[in-house]
C-alpha cells in the first residue's frame, strides 16, 4: 500500500511511495507526530538521479524488516533536496561540521523539534568497509533516545547554537564601517595565481580525483582573459575544454555531459546527466568559441544544446532536472553507465567487423575495458589519427541508433527554476552565435513556462513544477538569480524588452526579500519557512550560488536600466568576493566573473535600427559576439520623435538613427564613445 509519497509531486518522493518504510514530507504534521509518539525523526535527503541514493533504497527502505525498525521507532521524513535546497543546506552543514564530509543521501536523526543530534551519508544493510549497518545505527539512535535523552538534547541543542553562531566573517564589511568593497584587479589577478597553482597541466582541469566540469571557473578565466589579455587563463580553458570534451565526462555519440569524472583523466564518468551542468558547459564552450573560433566549441556546444532540446525538454516546454546514471543492462538488472558502454564484441555486433575495429580504435574501446566488465566509455584518446569523416560519422550514427534500442535511464521531469534560467541563457546565447533560431525558440518557450507557471502576481517564484503545475515550495535565491540572468541573456538576443521587465520584477525581489541590512544575502527570503537557522552560502558549488547569480544579475540589469540601487547593491554583496576570491578561487568563480564585469564596466551597446535592415542585424551579431566581460546588448527600432524614452528597454532611450541608418550606440562607466554604423569599428571598440 503506497505512503504518504504516493500524493507528492517530486519524482524522487515518488520513487519512495511504495517502500514499506511509513514515509512524511517534510511537514509540520511529521514533527507534531514525532512529538505526540515520543520519538525521533530520521531525516532522509536524496534526489531522484544519485546513483548512492537508489542503492540505500533498495537495500534498506525496501527491506521489510528495516522498515518495522523505522516505523516502530522513528517519524521517517523524506526530503529532495532539489526541491528543497534550504532543508538540504542547513543540515548538510551539521553533517560536515560534524563529520568533516557530506553528501547524498544525507542521514541525519532529529529531535521533534528538528534539532539535528546524530549524522551520517550512505550506511549499507550490513556492516563493511568499516562502516556501521544501517540496522545497528537504528539501534543505537534508539537506545540513545530511551536511555540517555537528556545527553541526546544537550548534543542537539550544542550544535544548533553553534549553527545559529555562525557568521560569514568573511570581511564583507568594508575598514572602519566603510562599506564593502568588490574585488579589485589585484584581487583577481591574485585569484588567477591561486588557480594556476592548481591547475592540473597535464590532464586539464584543477585538483585530482573525483574531477568535476569546473565551469564557473572557466567562464571567469575567459572573462579574465577578455579583460587583461592573460594567455595563460585562456590556455587553462582551453587545455580543460579540450579534456573534458575527448574524455568519458562527454557523450561521444549523443551529447551532453556527465555529472564528473571519478578519476583525473576523465575517462570514468558517474553517469547521471544533470540540466545544470550541460547549461552550464554548453555556455562555456559557446563562449570559448567567441573567443577563439574552436571548432571543437563549436561542435561540443551545439552538440550538448541539441542533447538538451532533445533529451530534457518537456512537453511544456520547460527542462527536466536530471537522466539518471542506472538503467537497465538488457538483463532486468540496474547498473551504472549500462546505457552508454560498450564491449569489443557488442560494437561487432552492430558495426561489423572491420567498423568495429575503427571504432575501436577511435573511442578507445578495449578487451579488457575502462569501465567494469570488460566494457568501455567511449572517448577520443588520439587527437593524432586521419580517419575518414565519412565513415566515422556512418559509425557514430548507427552505434547511436543502436544505443537508443537499449532501457533508456529514468529522466527526473520536475523542473526547477533556477535550472532553467541557465538552460534559458545557454541555449539563447548559442543560438544566436550559431544561427540556430530554433535554440532561441527554446531558450524563448521555458522562459514562458517559467512566466506561466512558476512566478505570481507578486514576482514570487516557485521552486518547481511537474506536468506544468507548480509545486508548493518557494523559491530560493539562485532560483531569482539565475532566472533573472536567463532572461537578461535572453532579451539580449531577441531584443524583446519583456524579459528585462520580469527581470526587474525578480531582482526587486531579491532586494526586499533576500537582502539583510548590511547588503549580505540569505538564500531564503524573509517570510519563508524558518529552520533551525536561516541559509545563507556565498559559495559556489555545482552553480552558481543564489548570492553570487544575483550579484550577476543585478549588475547587468543595472546596466540595462541605469539603476543606482542594483548596481550598488550588487557591489556591496560582491564584497565577499573580494574576501574569498583569491583565498578559494573554485568555490566562487562566478562571484569571479561578476567582479571581472564590474572591473571592465560593465559596457553597455544600444543598437537602433529597423527590425528588418540587415545592417541592423550585422550591428547587433557583432555586439553579441564581444567578449567583453558582462556585456550589456538591447536592439530595437528607434524611438518616436514625440516621445524618446517610450523604449522597452531604458538603455535604448534618446538613440535616433544615425542619418536614418542603423546605429550601435557603446558606453562604459558612465561615458560613451561616438555612434558607428560601422561593424568593424564596433568590434573594435569593444576589444
């Protein structure tokens, strides 16, 4: 008989609705239980594509006897942390405070007051690898809770006060109550030398095993780049881009990144496919493509937006959170990776004999393999070898069909906010570089869904949706951020000055809701539901943090706008840039490459001309094109005499025609340059 899952709208939740384990939400009705039973509640964070997650299920959550423990014992509350990121937050810093790691699933046992007192990860049914079984840690938590309670809620009550004590003493507050200053140029260059330094010269990327696409690291070396002309913050891009996109972490055949690399070469992917991350990387490899004219860019980053079109996209239009790294391997059985590997002899089997051994060759397939059982991820471990393009392509596209007859892995549909306002820009952004109108039309129809579905009437985002009907939970501050930027990027392409409009709408938001008194931010807003402490993480992880995308977002908007109060506010909140940037560089690139964008400006272009006129289209491709770090784009038709701020968007106010020929208009911190009609000289003032 199904549980109280059975009547929620998460896809993970779901997939526990039929467990025997007597599952709540996350509710007050879950704690006034515990209370009224006199019991402890055991807190299980998942989501619906962690490979770790599904194994502590099947093992545990489905097993008969474990769950009698649980509901005799316990109020068992399940939690996607992907709806959930504030729960998952709050408590994932008890669990790293007090075990000096973290990760998914996340078991934590509270007290009914949702006081957090004993912690862990994954525990298996049994116990191995010198970790306890999940039975004997019931039974502990049980016999701690009859037998020393007191002991238990000086324990809980020690580490809430400690969290609660907890400030960011980061130095956002500028000397002597000054206020906080972003990051200087200095302080990025220090930023550059701190990455240098882990900068792993032979493979790409930084740091060792488990290896993750450090994107918002690169995209602040592009933008370093831009600014300062460093070759060596471009050639750590390129080398990484390079690697990723030859390694296993990429989707030879179909597109699309992996969630990281177990190993350092980057060869070995966990497989689940996450929206964010392929955003994220799609931009990437669109803006190095500008930067440098890669062909490789080029292909990888149309390559992981079709991925996206094609395997993430709703039928409302929106992107579906994650593809799951299990599926079926044909034999009833899930295992990790079984939809994307091959062995020798299942590449005979659909190429035949002499393809196979070209494709062999080509996507390091070997008899012994490079995954588990003799099977192999495909890469492109020899950039030295002259093949036929023709038949490589013959052979990627009949191993493709191949794979797509293959148990396709279990997609996550919910879609989540502020995921999609990274989908938005990618897809907005690439289309355009590449003449791809139906990317944009993509880009343009999740953003209507997020209009629709997930904003009221009073600019308050909801989390997330599934089959087009939003869910109950608020939204949090990455969600206003990066939706924010998506539009942003968004109308920057299309010229459509709407989108600023409902950016602006957010980032007020954000401003009245999310910002505290000194102009740090939290990651809830101020009447949301209150936890054991209030989140708040400047820190990057897999993206952008909600404090470093809003920072990005209100810098731009302020530059489409002219407002003081967002431009201001995002210099205060990029103060603790300035403290950690060149500190823990990986953990806040992108509040990185937001100061990279204040440090060069922002500039600003307005091109005016006719919607039609082809030399209005050439202005605005080449404004587009800049890589001038957080440059601002608005295109429209000139405004009427009568009336010369009646524009969409205010930075198009006041600019006629130049002679009635379209026009770029290109100012920066506060000052701008003369009118051109003229392409190439727009180019180059943009350098």
């Amino acid at each position: 008989m199904p549980n109280r899952l059975a009547h929620e709208t998460s896809p993970y939740l779901l997939q526990h609705a039929d467990n025997p384990v007597d599952w709540w939400p996350w509710s007050a009705e879950a704690f006034a239980e515990a209370r009224r039973r006199n019991v402890p509640v055991l807190l299980s964070v998942g989501y619906s594509s962690c490979h770790w997650c599904h194994v502590m299920a099947h093992e545990s959550f489905e097993d008969d006897a474990t769950a009698a423990l649980l509901n005799e014992h316990f109020v068992s509350v399940k939690v996607d942390r992907e709806e959930r990121p504030d729960i998952d937050a709050v408590y994932m810093e008890a669990v790293q405070a007090a075990t000096g790691q973290g990760g998914w699933p996340m078991t934590v046992f509270l007290t009914p007051e949702a006081e957090p007192f004993y912690f862990g990860t994954y525990f298996p049914p049994a116990p191995r690898h010198g970790m306890p079984g999940f039975q004997q840690v019931l039974e502990g938590v049980r016999a701690a809770w009859r037998d020393r309670r007191e002991e238990v809620g000086q324990v809980a009550g020690r580490i809430v006060r400690e969290l609660s004590e907890r400030t960011l003493a980061l130095g956002v507050a500028g000397e002597k109550g000054a206020p906080p200053q972003p990051p200087s140029a200095e302080d990025a260059h220090a930023a550059l030398l701190a990455l240098t330094r882990d900068f792993d010269a032979v493979r790409g990327g930084f740091g060792g095993a488990p290896k993750f696409p450090p994107s918002m690291t690169l995209e602040f070396l592009l933008r370093h780049h831009a600014r300062t002309g460093s070759e060596g913050a471009l050639e750590m891009v390129q080398a990484t881009c390079e690697a990723m996109a030859r390694g296993g972490i990429y989707d030879q055949l179909g597109g699309g990144f992996a969630r990281y690399s177990v190993d350092a070469e980057w060869v070995v992917p966990h497989f689940e496919k996450m929206l964010y991350d392929n955003a994220l990387l799609c931009r990437v490899y669109a803006h190095l493509w500008r930067a440098t004219g890669s062909e490789l860019a080029r292909r990888v980053a149309l390559e992981t937006a079709d991925f996206l079109v094609r395997e993430m996209c709703t039928d409302q239009g929106g992107f579906a959170s994650a593809l799951d790294a299990d599926s079926d391997d044909g034999t009833g059985r899930h295992a990790e990776g079984a939809y994307y590997v091959w062995t020798p002899q299942q590449l005979r089997d659909v190429l035949g004999e002499e393809d196979a051994l070209l494709a062999a060759a080509h996507f390091g397939v070997t008899e012994e393999g490079t995954f588990e059982e003799g099977a192999s991820v495909l890469q492109l471990p020899d950039s030295e070898q002259l093949l036929d393009a023709g038949k490589l392509d013959s052979v990627r596209r009949r191993l493709l069909a191949a794979r797509e007859q293959r148990p396709r892995p279990g997609r996550d549909d919910k879609v989540v906010a502020a995921w999609n306002g990274l989908a938005i820009a990618a897809l907005a952004e690439t289309g355009a570089y590449f003449d791809r109108p139906d990317l944009v039309q993509a880009a343009t129809d999740a953003a209507d869904l997020l209009v629709r579905t997930h904003m009221d009437w009073h600019a308050r985002l909801f989390r997330t949706s599934l089959d087009g009907t939003a869910g109950a939970h608020a939204g949090v501050l990455e969600d206003y951020g990066d939706v924010a930027e998506g539009f942003l990027a968004l109308s920057a392409v299309t010229g459509e000055g709407v989108w600023v409009d409902f950016a602006g709408l957010l980032l007020d938001t954000v401003l009245t809701r999310f910002t505290g008194a000194d102009g740090t931010l939290f990651d809830t807003a101020d009447d949301a539901e209150a936890l054991i402490r209030r989140p708040q993480d400047p820190m990057d992880n897999a993206t952008p943090s909600g404090w470093t995308a809003a920072c990005g977002a209100l810098l731009t908007y302020a530059a489409y706008t002219g407002s003081t109060t967002h431009r201001e506010a995002a210099e205060r909140a990029l103060g603790v840039v300035r403290a950690l940037g060149p500190r823990a560089p990986r953990f806040i690139s992108w509040g990185l490459a937001v100061a990279e964008a204040l440090l060069d400006g922002p500039r600003e272009v307005a091109v005016v001309g006719l919607p039609d006129d082809p030399a209005t289209a050439a202005l605005h491709r080449t404004a587009l094109l800049a890589t001038a770090p957080g440059l601002a784009v608005a295109v429209g038709g000139p405004p009427p005499a009568s009336e010369p701020a009646a524009v969409e968007v205010p930075l198009l106010a006041h600019r006629p025609l130049a002679d009635g020929r379209a026009v770029a208009y290109v100012c920066r911190g506060f000052t701008c340059d003369a009118p051109t009609t003229d392409p190439e000289a727009l180019a180059e003032s943009l350098r």
